[in-house]
C-alpha cells in the first residue's frame, strides 16, 4: 500500500467520524436548537427578513457601495458569500446525493437548509456582534472570535475558547487550500478540458500519474486561472466583494433560467419527481441501487451532508465575509444569512435536482441511468433539451456554469483562508497575510494538475474540524443570540424604544448606537 493509499485510508476513517458520527447529529441539532430559541423566526418572521433582503434590492443603502474605509456593502457581502457556497457542491454534489441517495435525498436537503436558515443566522449575528477592527481598518470577524470573546468570557472557558478558536482558524486555513482552491480548480479543468477539447494541447502530455494523463492543455488552464484569481485576490477584499455582485446575481440567475426550461419542456415529470422525492426520504429504496438498495441511513445522510456542503451552514466559513458588512445592526446581517441558505439549497439545488429527476435521464423506479458520473448526469439533463445534432449546448453550458461557480468559490475562500490566517498571524498578519495570498495563488497550478481526489478529501475532513469548534460556539452563545434576535423584533417590528444591541465591546456599542436609528436601512 502507498503512502497516499494510506493517507486515504485513515483520512476516510477519520472523516467518517467526524461527518457521519458526530457532525450530521451536531448541525441539524444545533439547526433546531435555535430554530426553537428564536422562535422559528425563519417561519413567524418570513415577510419581514424577505422585505429586508431580495425585498429591499432597489435600497441604495443596501446595494450602494459603502465609503467605509475597507468595509463592504450588505449586499457585497452576501454576494462574496454565495460566491463561496454557490459552487461545484450545487452542480455535483446535488446529483452525487441523488445517485449514492436516491430522490429522497433531496427531502433531507431540504431539511438541513430549513434548519441551517437558523444556524446561518445564529453565526452571523454573532459575527457581527463580536467583530473588531484590525490592522488596515477593516472588520475581522468569524467562529474565532466569538470562542475567544464569547465562550472564553465565562468562569473557567478563557483557555478552551482560546484553544478551540485557535484550532478553528488553522483547519479553515487548511480547507482553503483544497476545497476552497485545489479542488474547485481541479473541477474546472476536468469539465472545461472535456467540454472544449483541444486536442493539439491534449495530446502532449507533460507526465502520467495514477493512470491519468497531464497534459499541457491542462498546464495552461491552470496557468490562466492563476493570474485571474491572483488579480482580483491580491486586491484585496473590495476586489473580490466587486467581482462577486457582479458575477453571482448572474451565474444564478442564468442557471436557474436553464433549469426551469428543462423541468417545464418536462412538465409531465413534475408530479412523480416530486412524489420520489417525498416517497423515497422515509423508506429503504430496495429497487435503488441494484439488489442492497439504499439503507435510510444513507438517505439521510446523503441529503444532509451534501445539502451542508452546498450552503456551508454550520461551518462558520461565511461568517468571516458577512462580519466585513458595513452593518452596524447584527440581525440585519442575520437576515442575509437565512436568504444565503434559501438561495443556494432552496433555490439553485432544488432546480438542479428536479431537471435531473424530471428530464429521464435517470430511472425514478430503479435509479438506472447511463452515466456514472455527478457532473456528467447535469450535463446529460441539459442535453435533453439543449442539443443540436452532435453539437452538446447542454454539456457546454454545464462546463461553463462549474467554471464559474467554482472561480467565484475561490475567491471566497481566499478571503475565509486570509481572515484565519490574520488571526494566528497576531501582529504579524499585514505580511503573513500577504505571503499566504501568494501561496493560495500559487497552489492553484497544483490543482490543475491534480491527479488524485486526496487533497480534496482531506479538506473535506478540515471542514468538519472547522464545524465542531465553530458549532460549540454557536451553542455555547445561544443565549446572547436570543437577546439579539428579542432585542431586535422588540425595537424594530414592535417599535419598542429600548437601547439596541450592537456589539460585546462598550466603546464600538456606543459608536454604532449614535448611526443607529429606525428609520436607517443598515
């Protein structure tokens, strides 16, 4: 057995534990935990964080670029955000789901993003609520500092949070190597090289690994793809918050747009995918997958799993944008965070798993379908509809539409990786911070040339280790998350006038109590 053989063997053990054993258990009992103590806020309050988010896109206060010095709009940093989730996990991951899960997988996703709505929220508001300033101006916030200054505030807990804040921010700057970079690249140039061949390119090939041909067609993707990130990611976070409203709205849009041709030209479908996918989510599917079928266990976990993958609830990774919002209100920033869910599992993995299901190209009886992989099975679903002859928009659009949602998730991660890295760094973070962009830019070759899923199943792991700590945290503040949410609905739903809730530090809670007023949109 090789040393990588090996590797893969103990990171699976590992991850299992970590995914399967305690952390599915974790996040959706933490996602009901605070469902719970907020009241289903996601449920009671529906009207009034929809008319505060996709409601209020024509606010000029909301969209506007801010002059905050290194401070993002709300909606930047929503953008920034779903860059980061809205990736590769949206295309493949829903479809991997479908196929090791069966429809019923989906019903579970739906679950785990109700819930994550919740968790999301709980991580935001407190990101906001125990953010500081750093260096250059710019708000730091994320699962570090509310373990350092919100757990390690109670008797005895200043070491363990120190402690946990510390192992969080060194497994997300692991993470982001792999699947915030490595992996997502490696995507991109599997699909792109397929969709687009050029076989003058394929067919030099630079060295041969794990039966796998590198090719210098694949050399030069990665090459271009180096210096676009590193363009937009060495300039910084209004660099990448930019490029993000600019990119997401789009992406999403267009993707959806596809997806809803493809399940209305197969209406027919509609009812007994729907039907599957209610049907299927509480029974073994002894026909699915062939004579064993699908345990239940597998079917839920599948949904969950992939259905946190996809909207990064729970890993306090997107907590690290939303806290640069130029909100001075956490629950403002809250709202975003229950949207960012519904948009990405909701939305976009609800599409893409009923063009799969509604299009034929898998059996809803049997789960017999021709092709056995994720990404190709979205691809065949858009090739029903959109294919000329030989010529495959379907595969085509599918390639672009993975190019993109994972370029966007890099430039997502490159700033989740480059907060964790300030935080270790101390005072130290204005150079480290800069030598870690350059080596998450120069990494982005290797996964062009990836050859084996290693670094991406290891960050897979990373994540997990990010979720724990980050989940303990979450619970442990679940008290200072309720006198958030109260204070807020008390003063601006019930039009209380009682002093707000701004932030853990006196002196920032006396600045933004000053800006704060009802009729203000931040």
């Amino acid at each position: 057995m090789t040393f990588l053989e090996t590797l893969a063997k103990i990171n699976d053990a590992v991850n299992d534990f970590v995914w399967v054993k305690i952390g599915i258990v974790l996040l959706i009992g933490t996602g009901v935990l605070m469902t719970i103590l907020t009241g289903f806020f996601q449920v009671t309050h529906f009207g009034h964080w929809w008319k505060k988010t996709i409601g209020s896109m024509l606010d000029k206060n909301v969209i506007s670029h801010t002059n905050e010095k290194a401070s993002i709009s709300q909606f930047q940093a929503l953008c920034t955000a779903l860059a980061a989730t809205v990736g590769v996990g949206n295309i493949a991951g829903v479809s991997a789901a479908i196929m090791t899960g069966g429809p019923g997988a989906v019903f579970w996703m739906w679950v785990a993003a109700f819930f994550g709505m919740m968790t999301n929220y709980s991580e935001n508001i407190l990101g906001i609520y125990f953010r500081r300033k750093n260096h250059a101006g710019e708000w730091s916030g994320g699962a570090m500092y509310y373990l350092q200054d919100g757990l390690g505030s109670y008797p005895g807990m200043k070491i363990p949070g120190k402690v946990l804040a510390i192992a969080f921010a060194i497994c997300a700057a692991l993470a982001s190597f792999g699947i915030g970079n490595m992996g997502q690249v490696n995507k991109i140039v599997i699909n792109f090289t397929n969709a687009f061949q050029c076989k003058a390119l394929s067919d030099i090939v630079l060295y041969t690994a794990d039966e796998t041909n590198v090719t210098l067609y694949m050399l030069l993707i990665g090459v271009a793809l180096m210096i676009l990130v590193g363009v937009v990611v060495l300039g910084g976070l209004k660099r990448i918050a930019g490029v993000a409203e600019k990119i997401v709205p789009v992406m999403v849009i267009l993707f959806v747009l596809g997806s809803l041709i493809i399940i209305i030209a197969n209406f027919t479908g509609i009812l007994p995918a729907v039907k599957a996918i209610f049907s299927m989510a509480f029974t073994r599917q002894a026909a699915w997958g062939g004579a064993t079928g699908v345990a239940f266990k597998t079917i839920i976990t599948q949904g969950c799993k992939r259905g946190v993958f996809s909207n990064e609830a729970g890993l306090g990774s997107s907590v690290m944008v939303h806290s640069n919002s130029n909100v001075k209100e956490p629950v403002k920033q809250g709202l975003w965070g229950i949207f960012e869910v519904f948009a990405d599992t909701m939305v976009v993995c609800t599409m893409t798993a009923l063009t799969i299901l509604t299009s034929g190209v898998i059996d809803l009886t049997t789960g017999a379908t021709d092709t056995s992989s994720d990404a190709t099975l979205v691809a065949e679903a858009f090739n029903t509809i959109f294919k000329v002859g030989d010529f495959e928009f379907g595969k085509i659009f599918i390639a672009l539409a993975i190019l993109v949602f994972a370029f966007t998730t890099i430039l997502g991660w490159s700033h989740y990786g480059s907060k964790a890295v300030e935080y270790l760094a101390g005072s130290a973070a204005p150079v480290v911070t800069i030598i870690y962009k350059i080596i998450f830019v120069a990494m982005i070759l290797s996964g062009a040339l990836m050859t084996s899923s290693i670094a991406w199943d290891i960050s897979d792991t990373f994540n997990g280790f990010m979720m724990i700590p980050n989940l303990i945290g979450v619970l442990a503040m679940s008290p200072v998350v309720m006198k958030l949410t109260r204070n807020y609905v008390e003063r601006r739903i019930h039009g209380k006038d009682i002093e707000p809730m701004l932030s853990y530090d006196p002196k920032t809670q006396e600045e933004h109590a000053k800006l704060i007023d009802d009729n203000e949109a931040d």
